[in-house]
C-alpha cells in the first residue's frame, strides 16, 4: 500500500509489517515467560553424605559440581522413613504437629491439611508422586494429578515428566533394605547407589532438557552399622543438592537444612519459577 505524503509516495507496507512482527514476537516472549519451570525432588532413601563420590556416585556427584549442595542436612526426630516424608510435604516436623508414626496401610487417612502439592497445584502445575514404599500412600491427597507405587518409580516419573512442565517428586528406595542387611556404606550398600546413580540419570536428563527447572535431590534419613531411626547422630546426616536453569538457591540457603524445611524451599523456587 502506498500513501502521499507532503506530496511524495511512501510505502507502508514495510512498516505495518514490522509492527506485526513486534507484536508477534512480543507475545510469544510472554508465553514463553509465563511457562513454569518443571521442578523435580528426588528422595533417596537412607542416603548418608560419606556414600557420596565419584566411585560411588558419578552423576549425582557431578550434578554436585554444576549446583548448590550441603552435606550436613538433618532428618527430623525421630529420623524415620514416612515421618520424615510428612515433614517433607507439610513442613511441619514430629514435635510441631507433623506425623509421629511410621507405619501406615491403605484404607487409612491420609495427610490431612494442605502439602506442597497443594502449593503446586494452586501454582497450575501438574503434580506427580512416584514412590517405592507402600506407607508414603500416606501423602497422596486430592492434589496429586499421578501416582503410582512403583518398583521402579523413576521409570513412572519419567513418562510424567516427558508430558510438560510439571512439580514431580519421587522416592527411591533399595538403599534402606541395603543398609539394614549388610551394613550401611557395606560394599553392598554402595553398589546399590551405583544403581540408582545410573537410573536417575534419565530422569534428570529429561527435567533439564525442558528449559527452566529447578531439581532437588536428597534423603529423609541416614543409618549406622546395621541400625537406623534410633537416635544416633549418623541416623539424622542427610545430604542435599540443589540443581538449577538460574540461581534462585544458594548455598547459605542450605544452611541448617533439615527435612520439615523442604517444602519452605520448595515453595521459594516455585515463587520464582513462572
């Protein structure tokens, strides 16, 4: 199209052109911008920080290297698989109104009050949660889209994660029927972190390969010899790791990190992560 002006033909095609092309492109940046980052926990049963290494565990010790990490977390007390699992997602620990008892069978109530999957959902995420242990039954609520208990939950997790953006968190077991058998840091013992090194690595792969992610990798308790969940100190030492697209976690934020704090620091990458 042309038009005159001060007596001369100017073409405004050109213009009206890059003006749509703008505007395009400005909308698609908001989309782009409005995308929740795909936010991974990854619970490693009975994971003390010494089994940590590149013998042992080459990925997780690499991941180590690329993100934030604290090898002097803490349990909650009593330092117990699904007690500290309800500390995780409530955020409440045994002695401030969290769960006491580590036993628990289906048909019974489950976690009462909201969790970090409700956080989540409330967020527009959808929420997934993969785990190995019959009892974490416990945590699942009206708020978890998927779940699924799994011999293999990461296999579970990765099919949920290939589907978008999405709050995923996932409780790998086989190193707390290790322990108490052979010992924890037993030969055994590290070997079965060899494994779960080896399958984590796709789940990982896949989170990051969505863009923006923010992925925590960490254990509800640790153990000693043969024994955990009796008060020893080396039942409470757990590690954390912390992975992320941008630097929302540092590592003074680890500082003091105990397991009820999980979903305190959950929801603060969740805040920034849209």
């Amino acid at each position: 199209m042309k038009e005159i002006e001060n007596g001369h033909f100017i073409n405004t095609v050109p213009l009206v052109a890059v003006v749509w092309l703008l505007m395009m492109l400005g909308c698609t940046s908001t989309a782009l911008a409005q995308k929740p980052a795909s936010i991974l926990v990854v619970s490693i049963d009975a994971l003390v920080p010494e089994a940590l290494g590149d013998e042992t565990s080459p990925f997780i010790s690499e991941l180590m290297r690329q993100g934030v990490y604290s090898l002097d977390g803490m349990s909650v007390d009593p330092p117990l698989t699904l007690v500290s699992h309800a500390a995780m997602v409530t955020g409440l620990a045994p002695n401030k109104g969290g769960r006491l008892d580590n036993d628990w069978s289906p048909g019974e109530s489950t976690v009462p009050g909201k969790t970090v999957f409700h956080a989540a959902k409330t967020a527009g995420y959808r929420t997934g949660f993969f785990y190995a242990k019959q009892k974490l039954g416990y945590l699942v609520s009206s708020d978890v889209d998927e779940y699924e208990l799994s011999a293999f939950p990461t296999d579970d997790a990765l099919e949920f994660v290939r589907k978008g953006s999405s709050f995923t968190f996932v409780h790998i077991s086989g190193l707390d029927q290790v322990g108490p058998e052979f010992g924890w840091l037993s030969k055994e013992y590290l070997e079965e972190l060899g494994y779960i090194d080896e399958y984590l690595k796709p789940l990982v792969e896949a989170v990051r390969s969505q863009g923006e992610y923010r992925i925590i990798i960490l254990s509800d308790h640790g153990g000693h010899e043969k024994l955990h969940g009796c008060g020893h100190p080396e039942d409470f030492r757990i590690p954390i790791i912390v992975l992320q697209s941008q630097p929302l976690i540092n590592p003074t934020d680890l500082k003091g990190f105990t397991t009820d704090g999980l979903s305190t620091l959950v929801t603060k990458v969740m805040a920034n992560s849209r």
